[in-house]
C-alpha cells in the first residue's frame, strides 16, 4: 500500500509516517437494493429518492381526527394566518410563528397570575428556517440601529418621536436619539415617511448586514472534514464505501454554494490518518499516527484543502478508499484519537466535523463503555446508561465550541455504541446524531446516503450566536436545544436550517402596563455566516398582549409549541434525575393545568375534562410524549435508540417534533377518489383520511405511518389480494421481499390514479418541504418492524403498564376532582 516512506521526525520523536498512496483503480459503488424478482410497480425504478411531481405547496387540510372525551388531536398548523393583537399599524408583517412562536399568545401581567395558571411559558426557535428570501436591511457605514439601552434591534414596534429625532425602544421604553444617517420626517401619526426604503421598519423577520462592529474575523468558507471508520467492519460492512460515493456525488454542489470551500478527510482503525491534498497531484498524500494515546501531528501540512484545487485528486482518493484498507485486520477503532485529529485540523477556520463510524471508540482517547447492564434498561437507574462513561466528549465539545466546530455523528453498528457519550460532542456543538442501529446495507443505504446527502446540501449558517430578549418585567430563564450557552449567548458553531431551539421565560416583577402598554415583546437575533461568507443578523421580533385574566391565557395556547417546549425540558430533567421523574412532571402540569382552569370556570361540571379549543389535544400529546422512545418505560428500548430519540426532540422544529411525539396515520385502502391525485392546476394532493393511533382502526387494510424519522407503509395480513398483486405482483405477502423495498418513487409510466402512484403522492405531498430525510419501511402485520416501531407508535392503546387514551383521560377527571 505504501511507497516512498520517509521519517518526519527525529528518531527519538517519531510518531508518524508520511505514505503517498498509489491510489488503486475506483472500485463501484453497490446499488442501494438489489433487484427483486417481481413484477409490481412497487419493484418498478426504485431510486434513492422520491422525485418530484410537481407539488408546490402545503396539503389542503385534512378530516379532523375522531375525539374522545372532547379532546381532539391537532391535525393542522397552529396560528395558520397569524397576525398581530389589534393596534398595530396594517404595513406591519408579523414574524411567522415559523420562525419564532410562543406557548402562550398572551402573557400574565404579574408573576402570580403565572404561577396560578400552571402554563409553560416560553419560546420556540428556528432560526434559520428555509424561507423565501427574507427582507435585507443594510445601514452602511452608519451602523445597525440599536436600543443604547437594552441593545434590541430597531423594528416595527419602535415609535418615533420628537419629529423623528427619536425613538422609542418596545422592550425598555428608552428614548434613544435617531443617528443622522438614518433621520428622516415622520407624518401626524408619527410614522415615517419612508418605509419603503426601511424593511426593519415593516418586516417583523428581517435581515441585517453585518457591519465591521460584527465581524471579529474574516467571514470564513464552508469547512468539512469526514472523519471515517475504515476498519475491517466498516470496510466489510460496506459503510465507508457507501459514505465515499455519497460524498463523492455532492463534491459538485459544495463548489457551486461556495467555490472557497475547504475540505479535509481523517480516516482511522486502531491508528489515525491524515491526508495532504496538493495542487497539481491526482493522489494524496498519507500520514499514519500509530500512537493515538498520544497525538502528535506535524505542522506545516495542509490537510485542509481548497476542494476547487484538488478536486480531482479527492474523487480519485474517495473512489479508491475501500479497496485502500481492503485487506485491513483491524477490529477496532480510535474514534476519539481521529476527532482530536480532525479538530486539530480545522481549529483554524471552524467548521463542520462529519464522524463516521461502525464502531464504538475502543482504543485511543475516550475509549467507551463496550457493553451495558440489560437489567438497568425500565428501571429507575436506567439514565445511569444514558449519561456519559467518560468526560472525553464533554471536553471534546468544548474545544470544538471554543473553534468553531460542530460535531455530526452517523453510528452504524451492530451492536451497542454508547451514543450518551459520543453525543454530548454534538449537543454542545449543534450538532446531531444519526443512528442505524443493526446496520446493514441493503437496508440501510439510502437512507444513509439520503441524510448524509441532505446534510452536506442543507443551508446553514457559520460561527453562529444568537441573543434573545424580552419587555421588562420577563426574562429569558433556560436555553435547550443542541447548544452551548455563555451567560444569556448561545453558540452554535454551525447552525443547520433545520435545528432549533426552546427558551423558557420568567417574570421578575409585575409588567407596568400603564408605562408599558398592555404588550409584551420579544426579539430574537441570530449573528451568522451565510454559505456564501456573507455575515447576516437574522432578526425575529413578536408582540403579543398582557393580561391578567386567566380565561384569556388558556385561550391564547398553542398546543404545539407548548409540547414542543416542554419535550426539551423534559429530556434535560430525565438526564438529570430520572426518567420516572420526568414523565410525572409532565403529567403533573397537564393535571395542575386542568384543576386550575376548572377553578377559573366555575361553571365546567366537576367530572367533565372539557377544555377550551385551544388545550383540547394537550392531553393527547402529553399521553404520547411520555409514551415516546425518548421518555417511555420499557425493557426493549436501548440505549442508543433512546439517546438518538432524545437527540432528535432536542433539536427537531414544532412539526417534526409534534409528528414525532403523535404520529400521523393515513388510511389508503378506500381513499376518496380526490386523495392522492395532484391537482391538475396546483400540484397540490389532497391528503387520505387520518385515522386515531389505535389498533381498532386497523382491521384490515393499508395504512401509512408518518413519524418525522420514518414513513411505513403498513399492511394487514387481511390485505385484498387483488391490491397486493397491482402493487407487488404476488397476492400473498410473505412472498414480498418487504427489506429492499427502500423508496416509494412515482412512476410516471402508470395512471396518476393507480394505486401505486397515489402512494407515491401521498407521500411526496407529506415529505414535501422538510429537511432531511425519512426511511422508507414497507412492513407487514407481525414483522419485526411492526414491533418495534409500529405497535409502539399507537400511543391511544394500553401499552405495558402504561394507561391507553381512554383511561388516561379517565384519570385527569378523577384528578381534577381533587
């Protein structure tokens, strides 16, 4: 494998080899599934993702979901058509509770009033949600317009005064002076007189650019370095094969983002190696590190490439890469040692860390915990598993944090990998954590290669920082999300589009609404580098009204937002204390919430749950939240899958995380004839009925299953045969070869109103607008998948010890009676 070896240091320090490689010939990439020997559409052009139809909106709404006991699942959008409390300007465009929303469109006037209603009151976050370009507000050499008190941004909701001379901050009702830059004459009602040349003035979601006071440093480039498991799993399992071809395909598109992107790539077994692309060079340069307890890397190599110059050289690497450590014997891994490497690599610029591993980190730095105690797993010492073996990571995370790195993990194993230890790397970085637990290719590919593919095509922002603030008499109290804090700054050293994050609030005193006024205000601003190395302050500001009655806060809640902060919380108090705690706070609130909106209507019965609309799924949602492989009580539920549902509530935005927590399930055996055809003139698919996550629902039929992670087409064993043959060729479905079916593609070669392609509609219409990818299972009635994935997700029915809807209800009447 190697040729022309030389030493780097003296012989008493040596500690690395320096290996030009002769690159072997590619060797080709194996199809995601191999070929099925049937003849249904369903085997027809399976590719690794759906194609487009031609959809190019949000589904039409869709039945509500059957109720029980007046509680009614949430089943469409919440504050779809927001606008904002009456008194405002109508020039003025609302923030999109897209981007930043609250729990409770209304707020208490004191702390009393708070504490009385038992609400969770707080904020959700995605800060750099994908939308259509944002207004952008460029001050010049002026500099950004401020509050000198508070430091919020000018926005919508400052008045000016004094004839324009002055404005007035909505958050600490400072007088500021206007600069001369930005004067300009106001109208009898105080409203100036170009608003047309002043977005900030109108857009309540707005971009700034950056002036110098923002920009420490340079804007950096994109940065990627793969760290990559090649030892004799990964190479025989096929991972690093796959990892190479899928980040060979995208090499193209991170050059038309930004052609100064830089790449480098570690790759590791029981030794770690780095790799010296050189202009000019159709092969890289190897360096070997055979002490990985001790890492000593040379200077003066630049392992981090300019990937326009050394394009070519990196396709030839990554296409010869498998065959490279083909012959490997190495069963273990220094998954610790390589990111130390990695981080050492990029320190300079910051940037992305992509971890790619078969294996758990056995030998090296941060070796981990190989195995756990089954015994521990649904008991009260279970978060004993599912908090770190080892403060390697944490310390990991902070020195990324510190260089502006963020961690991402694949782990694709077969056995345990210890992801409570690896992720916390990812969680103080921002980054994430993917799992495929039993990997196994032909399953597993494309939805590997899917993520990992969307993730490097996924717009973000570089060395990111985000401040919110609030009105006086409020205060931010807790950050959660994947994030690392510094006093009341969050970091994010790479902020994907599609994380975010929750912020719970609290009053430090009565609000003044004779000074004030009778709203509460809030901004969020997030200091970022685009991918094209252009520094922005995206900033969000939102207003909602004060009050002290407590019939007009349950009636101002948003049922998601509220679960989606309160699954944040609840996931950082069980790695605190224990799982059983969490679960009982959780459902101690929605009780406390119940008892005291019935004591502030005297004239609900006493044994009714009845709730205004606003609360009505509230139950049901937290009745699934504590049911979800995040929280739920059970001996099947391992570690890492536990650790990766945790991962993906922490950082999943308020539709992911509510279909998460409650999954959709469509009924397709007797769809309407208007479902899943694409409109002939809008594109838009009309969506099948939803049906209650209930096993009665079940009898018979095909359903399909939407849980933000997965889509899984389902089929009874009482399936019409004559369906089964239209879509697999077979009427019997033990023939099916259900495992390599791995996409659902349209076949523009059938009818639109086939069966098949109104499947393929259906799920290209729900998918449509997300970021990131959702595996495709197609799973029978009492297979494994069915199981382990299926049956848990129907979190209506009575599941171990756990109450089903009906009785859960049953008891909050009898609580709320007490």
């Amino acid at each position: 494998m190697s040729s022309n070896r030389r030493r780097v240091y003296p012989k008493s320090e040596s500690v690395a080899t320096i290996t030009t490689t002769a690159v072997p010939a590619p060797v080709a990439a194996p199809a995601a599934a191999p070929p099925v020997e049937l003849t249904g559409p369903a085997f027809h052009a399976i590719s690794s993702q759906t194609p487009a139809i031609g959809i190019t909106g949000p589904s039409v709404t869709a039945p509500t979901v059957g109720t029980h006991n007046s509680v009614t699942p949430a089943t469409t959008p919440q504050n779809a058509g927001v606008s904002l409390p009456t008194g405002f300007p109508s020039y003025v465009h609302p923030c999109p509770p897209e981007f930043m929303s609250l729990t409770v469109n209304c707020i208490p006037q004191t702390p009393q009033v708070a504490t009385k209603s038992a609400l969770p009151f707080g904020i959700s976050v995605q800060p750099l949600r994908p939308s259509e370009p944002l207004p952008i507000a460029d001050f010049g050499v002026g500099g950004i317009v401020r509050c000198s008190q508070c430091r919020a941004y000018i926005n919508p909701f400052a008045t000016f005064i004094d004839g324009g001379r002055r404005w007035r901050c909505p958050f600490c009702d400072n007088a500021n002076d206007v600069p001369s830059f930005y004067y300009n004459s106001v109208d009898h009602m105080g409203v100036r007189m170009d608003l047309d040349q002043r977005p900030e003035l109108v857009h309540c979601a707005c971009e700034f650019v950056a002036t110098a006071d923002y920009i420490r440093r340079a804007p950096q480039p994109p940065v990627y370095t793969f760290v990559i498991d090649v030892s004799s799993v990964s190479i025989n399992n096929g991972l690093a094969l796959i990892a190479a071809d899928v980040i060979s395909k995208t090499l193209d598109h991170l050059l038309l983002v930004n052609e100064m992107t830089r790449i480098a790539f570690v790759t590791y077994d029981t030794a770690v190696h780095l790799y010296n692309f050189q202009t000019g060079s159709n092969q890289p340069t190897m360096m070997v590190l055979n002490q990985v307890n001790d890492l000593e890397i040379p200077h003066g190599y630049p392992f981090l490439a300019l990937l326009k110059d050394v394009k070519t050289s990196v396709e030839n690497f990554l296409a010869a890469l498998p065959k490279m450590f083909a012959n490997s014997k190495a069963s273990q891994a220094c998954l610790g040692s390589a990111a130390q490497a990695a981080l050492h690599v990029q320190k300079s610029l910051g940037g992305k860390m992509i971890i790619i591993s078969s294996l758990p980190p056995t030998v090296g730095r941060g070796i981990c915990n190989p195995s756990f105690d089954n015994k521990l797993l649904g008991t009260p010492k279970e978060t004993t598993v599912l908090t770190p073996s080892v403060d390697f990571y944490k310390s990991l995370g902070l020195d990324c944090s510190k260089y502006q790195v963020s961690v991402e993990y694949f782990l694709c194993s077969s056995g345990h990998h210890d992801a409570a230890s690896l992720s916390i790397a990812s969680t103080m970085t921002g980054g994430a954590v993917h799992h495929f637990p039993n990997w196994n290719l032909g399953r597993d590919a494309v939805s590997f290669g899917s993520q990992l593919q969307n993730l490097l095509t996924m717009p973000r922002g570089w060395e990111s920082v985000m401040r919110a603030r609030c009105s006086s008499g409020l205060e931010i109290q807790q950050f959660h999300g994947n994030l690392h804090s510094e006093n009341d700054l969050i970091v994010f050293p790479v902020l994907d589009a599609n994380k975010s994050v929750a912020l719970r609030l609290k009053h430090t005193a009565a609000i003044d609404t004779a000074r004030r006024g009778h709203f509460a205000y809030f901004q969020a601003g997030i200091l970022y580098t685009s991918d094209t190395s252009e520094r922005r302050i995206r900033v969000y500001t939102t207003c909602v009204p004060i009050s002290d009655n407590l019939n007009n806060l349950y009636s101002a809640c948003n049922p998601e937002t509220m679960v989606h902060v309160m699954s944040k919380v609840a996931i950082q108090h069980a790695l605190k204390t224990k799982l059983i705690d969490s679960r009982e706070v959780l459902v101690n609130q929605l009780q406390t919430i119940i008892q005291n909106y019935k004591q502030s209507n005297p004239g609900v019965m006493s044994g009714d749950l009845s709730l205004p609309a606003s609360l009505q799924s509230l139950p049901l949602y937290i009745l699934a939240l504590v049911k979800n492989i995040a929280l739920r009580p059970t001996f099947n539920v391992q570690p890492d899958d536990r650790i990766a549902g945790m991962d993906y509530l922490r950082t999943a935005s308020i539709e992911m995380a509510s279909v998460f927590i409650y999954p959709r399930l469509y009924s397709l055996a007797n769809m309407p004839d208007e479902c899943g055809v694409p409109d002939s003139e809008t594109g838009l698919v009309t969506l099948p009925p939803l049906e209650n996550l209930t096993i009665t629902r079940l009898q018979g039929g095909i359903f399909l299953m939407d849980d933000g992670v997965h889509l899984i087409l389902w089929f009874s064993v009482q399936s019409d045969p004559s369906v089964l043959i239209e879509l697999f060729g077979t009427p019997h479905l033990e023939n099916v070869a259900t495992t390599q079916i791995t996409s659902w593609p349209y076949n523009p070669e059938l009818d639109a109103t086939c069966l098949y392609n109104r499947i393929a509609s259906t799920i290209t219409q729900i998918t449509f607008g997300r970021l990131g990818f959702q595996k495709f299972v197609v799973c029978r009635e009492g297979d494994v998948t069915h199981a382990s994935i299926f049956l848990p997700a129907l979190v209506e029915d009575r599941q171990l010890n756990m109450h089903s809807y009906f009785e859960f209800v049953q008891q909050l009447q009898r609580t709320s009676q007490s």
